[in-house]
C-alpha cells in the first residue's frame, strides 16, 4: 500500500534536492520549510530539537517563513507552525521574485541609458559582438527582453549547420510578442526549411518572403538590433549590436521598406502532402501547389529555388508556371504576379 503524504518519507516526496537559495531564503529557513512540509504542523521547541538548532533560531527562521507565506502562526504567541502547502506558497514565492527582477533590469537600463546621454559612453550606441556563442547569446537576449514587438530578416550568413530552431521566438510568441519576419530565399530552401516556418507562424510569427532581402536582421521594440558587421564580407560570428540610435532608425525604415516590397506566405504555411496540396483546389485548375510556385514567384525566386524548394525538378517548375502565365495572360513574370494578386489567387 503506498505511503500517504503525511507518513511518506522526505526522500521520496524529492523535495531535498528542492533548491530555495534562488527565492531568497537562507540555507537555516530551507531546512526549516522542508521539515515543517513534512510535519504539517510543529511547534518551535519540538521542531528545534528535531533540527539539532537553538530555539531562538528556529523561530526567526519560522517568523521569516510566516512573512514570505511559507507558514502560518496556529496561536497568538508564536510558538506553533502549520505549513502553508508549496504548491500554493512557491508559484507565488516565484512570481515575487520575477516581478522583482524585472523592476531591477528596468532600473538597470534606466541607469544605463542615462549614463549614456550625461556621458557619450557607459552603454555604447555600437557594440561589436564576436563568436557563435557570443553571438547566439545576443540573439536570445534580445528577443528575450523584447516587450512588444520583433522584426527580422532570415537570410545569410547561417552558421555551419544551416538554420537552427529559435525557442525564443516561440516563448516570446506565446508571451505575446509580436514578430514580423521576411525570408531570403536561401532561408525556405527546402521542405525541412518550410516546415519549420509553417511553426513559426502557426505559433503567431507574421512572415513574408523576397529573394533578395537583405541584410540579417534583428530588432526588438525598436530600440535594440543586430547586424553582420560587413556587407562586402559577411560573417555569422562577427555581429554589430545597435541601440536606440539615428542608425538603428535607418534600419527600422529599412526594413519597413523591404516589408512593404515583400510577398506574404500564406500559401506556404499551409500544411499537408504534396498530393494533398495538389488536389486541394479552391479555383478551377489552381492547386495549393499553384499558389506556391506563385507566391516564390512574384517574391523574384528564380526556377531553381522554387524547385529546391518545393522539392520538385527545374523542368517541372518551368512548364507549370508557363502555363500558369498563359492562363493569367501575362507576358512577364512581375506583370503575372500581379494578376495572381489581382484574381484573389495569391495574398499581396
């Protein structure tokens, strides 16, 4: 018959290897809580006894414990304990902390901000950023801190592996920040690529694509971005980081300029088979895979990516949108691009 909570031993409830240092609690009211979680109840002599500790001691731990809402008092002198139960006391023991530390990095980059603006130094409107680690850290941390919004631009230089899984743009996603990402067309090369964008945007990510875009980019709230440190001679490990500065606005409009001049991707979030797409038509004779070729199209992918993206031949891509440019009567590839749009075929 399995032990009850009350009569089960410490070891097997797991909570000795439960850390409270990180909430503020000293290594004297850890060994307090834990014992009293065990005993439900205890008073000050009996529990300073068990412990091996002074009864003065035991009581400024349990009184400390009683002000944080680890414990309450059972009677008016102080000398009886009940256990206030840690499924209910640390959640909340947890949140005090993380409001606490928020306050503090806001205070942080208040002092920060003012050093720079009474000394032209402190914090420095250009940081240069080197190494995969360094520069990873600087990714996460700036999509980590970012309170509303998050702009980006996918393309090369990749580190050696290609494109990696960003957990922090879903954390930041289901915290209700807002992401707005453009695609290179070498970022959804291939269905592996694709499919990983399909989450993004699932989880809430805003994402256009166009061939050409550049440079990597990365902004969070308008006052924070990272950069490749050279256009002429890009290098994933070598980044600029910019704050709040008359540059970092040059490439705020930048980018709003290459968002405006990018093709949404609706069509290619759309999960399913290939066969699936091709026979999941809502127009006559235009398949989601139509709508694909289509939107890598109008977005300047030539033949060869859209095939490697698609993972279908060269050949193939060619003869659809042929066909696809004869049935929108188009002469050119921009000028059936804008029919697709204009026949509701495609999002522009």
């Amino acid at each position: 018959m399995p032990l009850s909570l009350e009569t089960q031993p410490l070891e097997a409830l797991s909570l000795e290897a439960l850390s409270l240092e990180p909430l503020g609690l000293s290594t004297a009211e850890r060994q307090v809580y834990l014992r009293l979680v065990e005993l439900g109840t205890a008073d000050t002599k009996a529990l300073a006894g068990d412990l091996g500790r002074s009864v003065e001691k035991v009581t400024a731990a349990l009184n400390r414990l009683a002000t944080r809402g680890l414990a309450h008092r059972e009677d008016f002198g102080g000398r009886r304990f009940r256990v206030i139960s840690p499924d209910v006391a640390l959640p909340e023991l947890i949140r005090q902390r993380q409001r606490q530390l928020n306050q503090l990095q806001d205070e942080t980059e208040r002092i920060c901000e003012a050093v720079a603006r009474r000394a032209g130094g402190g914090c420095e409107v250009v940081e240069r950023i080197v190494g995969p680690a360094a520069v990873h850290d600087a990714c996460a941390q700036i999509q980590r801190t970012a309170r509303s919004e998050v702009l980006m631009v996918d393309a090369p230089p990749y580190f050696v592996g290609g494109v990696q899984p960003n957990e922090s743009e879903f954390v930041a996603l289901a915290a209700g920040v807002s992401y707005r990402v453009i695609y290179h067309r070498d970022a959804i090369a291939g269905e592996e690529a694709r499919a990983a964008m399909r989450q993004y945007v699932a989880a809430g990510e805003q994402a256009r694509v166009n061939a050409e875009v550049w440079p990597k980019l990365l902004i969070a709230d308008r006052g924070i971005g990272l950069v490749p440190e050279s256009a002429q001679d890009p290098d994933p490990e070598r980044r600029l980081l910019i704050r709040s500065s008359s540059l970092l606005d040059v490439l705020i409009t930048h980018f709003e300029h290459l968002w405006e001049r990018s093709m949404p991707v609706e069509a290619l979030t759309r999960t399913g088979s290939p066969e699936d797409l091709d026979s999941a038509e809502r127009d006559p004779g235009i398949s989601e895979r139509d709508r694909e070729m289509l939107t890598l199209m109008a977005a300047g992918l030539k033949d060869r990516a859209i095939a490697r993206s698609l993972g279908i031949t060269e050949r193939t891509v060619g003869r659809r949108i042929n066909d696809l440019m004869r049935r929108l009567d188009a002469d050119t590839r921009f000028r059936a691009g804008v029919r697709a749009v204009q026949r509701g075929w495609i999002t522009g």
